[in-house]
C-alpha cells in the first residue's frame, strides 16, 4: 500500500478537543542551516494530521528567531540549557498533543510519504510499539545510512546496512533497535516503558529506549517506504567514546537480568577487549576516556540499581528472546580501516560466535 492510499487517523486530548494524530519533535542546538533544508520537507507531508514541535537548546545562531518568522506555525520550545538529546526530547515529549510521537534529527530532509508510511504500521498493529523509517546518506542518496539500528552481544550498536545500496534492504520487518535520526511510536507505549534515560545525555538513547520497550513486550519495525536523507559521518572524538562507554555499560546494568548478567559474561568480556582495544588504537585521550566510563559508573552505582529496578519491573519478555535478536558480529569496519578491521574479524568473531552460543543456549534451557 502505498503513501496515497493510506488514511489519517486522529486523536482526542482529555477534554474531547481534537488533537494531532502526531507530534513531529525536533531537536535544536545551533542547526539553523540544518533546519533551513529539514524543515520545508517536514512541512510537505501528504499525511495532514500532523503538528511539529522545535525544542531548542540554548542556541545562539539565530535558529529560533528563524522559525518564528519564517514557520510561525511550528511549536518552539526554548530550553534554558542544553539539555542533550536525550532531555530535551523528553520536554518534547511533555509538550506534545499527538497520539504518535516522532523523533527526527535536525540534518536531515524527507520525502513526502516519509511520515505515512512510518505511522501506518503502529496504526495497524498493537504489537508494534516503535518504527524506524529507511535513512539514506544525503550526499549519497542510493547509500544505506541505517535501516533500523543492530546490537550485539556487547552492548555495542551499529549501523544496519550501512554503506550497502538502497535495493538490499526493500521489505519491512523487525529490528533489534530503533535510529534515533527518525523514528515514531505511539504514546501508551513511551508512558508505560517511561521517556528516553536522561543520564544518557547522548548516544545509545535510542537503543536503550528499544530494549525497554521489547522487556515491555512490543515490538520495533523498520519501514522500507518511509524514507529519510541524512548528513551522517561516522566520527569518534575522545567525548563521544566516553559517553558511548558510559551509557553502555550502564545500558547492560539496567535492561539484562541477573542470570544474563551471568551468562554472558564472557561476550561481555570480549566486547571489554575490543573497547579498550579501540582506545588503544585512538591514543592517549581514548585510553583516559575509557578509565573515565568506569570512574562514572562507579559514581552513579546507586542511580543504576533504581534505573534497573524501575526496568525490570516492566518485564514481559526474557531475555532469551530479545538478545536472540542480537549478532555476534562486530562490523569493525565502521570503527577502524579496512586492513584493520580484517585483522579484528579474525581476531574476534569466532570468540564472539562461541560466547554468545553458549549464552544463548544458556539462557534458552
């Protein structure tokens, strides 16, 4: 079914007014060139029912007074501070009036059909708690951004497809997470499995938020037809490893169960090798960052086991069943050349296959 043929459904606000079948939020910290390009696609949707929030964090570039005048029909949210991706979205999430939330990235723009096609299942299928619309490189837009995001047995997360063309990935189905470039899910769902972990700030958020809402026993859904352009390079400065490690291992702490904990302990190990291996590979500054995750985890020890707390009790689902859809395989060559990662393949995969079998085999008896 295409775009066209599907049909807008709105929703009631609690004194019976109508209210937007979704709330578009996007983030803003100093993006006015970005926005500039993202927002007149955003506005272009052949679904109608439809509003678009801008939450915006403390920029100074002039973005918010561009809005103002030139999309006087866009809701601006203006944040104090900078409250990350991950805060200000949940103020985001507080202002909204939809039924169905959308997240989209500021760098990005969409086509007409994106916000249909990427509402059509959630309408249609209870079981479907999020989806994640197909993203393509802007500068190469037959490229593969993401379709979806995979997790390993690590905790570790990559792009789906990325760098493959556009015709490998053309069917729907699940994933193990959600991009947070562009996603959507309804609002029973984020109120029962709670907002995105604040302490994250950025990075993982969105993998993080998926899990969740897998232990809650929904499902999260790649949609083939709804389609995004996004100005996307892989980067890794010594801030972003930090915060990557950081909200990994606090991510593992909260969302596996104890006896998984246990079990794959040896994957777990692995994935430790590699990442202090990457850091040895980035220098000195890497080296402290990665000294510094376990310095914070310490730290917040007590806010992980109330973060675990509150996430176990929504359990639905073992974990046999959501780490099922995990992969052993690490695609190194997102983090390091080519040469090198052909080298780490060898290294690591086997030890990875083995680990994650026998967690599996474990954690399925």
């Amino acid at each position: 079914m295409t775009g066209s043929d599907r049909k807008d459904t709105g929703g009631n606000n609690a004194s019976g007014f109508a209210a937007p079948s979704a709330s578009v939020i996007i983030v803003n910290t100093n993006e006015l060139h970005h926005l500039q390009r993202c927002l007149p696609s955003v506005m272009r949707q052949t679904h109608l029912d439809y509003e678009v929030l801008v939450v915006d964090n403390a920029s100074t570039d002039g973005s918010v007074q561009w809005l103002r005048k030139e999309f006087p029909q866009v809701r601006v949210i203006q944040n104090d501070a900078n409250l990350g991706y991950t805060g200000a979205n949940n103020v985001g999430f507080g202002h909204a009036k939809g039924s169905y939330l959308v997240i989209l990235n500021p760098d990005t723009v969409v086509e007409a059909d994106w916000l249909v096609e990427l509402l059509f299942p959630l309408q249609n299928d209870r079981s479907i708690g999020l989806t994640t619309s197909k993203v393509m490189l802007m500068g190469e837009p037959d490229t593969i951004n993401t379709c979806g995001n995979m997790v390993t047995f690590t905790g570790m997360t990559f792009c789906r497809g990325m760098g493959q063309p556009a015709d490998q990935f053309r069917h729907s189905g699940e994933v193990a997470s959600v991009s947070g470039a562009a996603f959507a899910m309804r609002r029973d769902v984020l109120e029962q499995i709670g907002d995105f972990e604040e302490r994250f700030f950025i990075y993982l958020e969105d993998t993080d938020l998926s899990w969740r809402a897998r232990i809650a026993g929904y499902r999260c859904f790649f949609v083939a037809t709804s389609v995004v352009y996004h100005e996307y390079a892989m980067r890794f400065s010594p801030a972003k490893y930090f915060r990557e490690e950081c909200n990994r291992h606090f991510m593992l702490l909260k969302n596996l169960g104890g006896q998984s904990l246990v079990v794959l302990w040896p994957s777990l190990l692995v994935g430790e090798a590699i990442a202090w291996g990457y850091a040895l590979y980035g220098g000195i500054q890497y080296l402290k960052a990665k000294l510094r995750s376990y310095k914070w985890i310490m730290e917040n020890v007590g806010q992980i086991r109330s973060a675990r707390a509150k996430v176990q009790s929504l359990r639905r689902v073992a974990d046999g069943s959501i780490v099922g859809g995990f992969v052993y395989t690490i695609p190194f060559e997102q983090l390091v050349g080519r040469e090198l990662a052909t080298i780490l393949d060898v290294v690591f995969t086997p030890l990875l296959f083995v680990t994650s079998r026998l967690g599996l085999l474990f954690l399925r008896s």
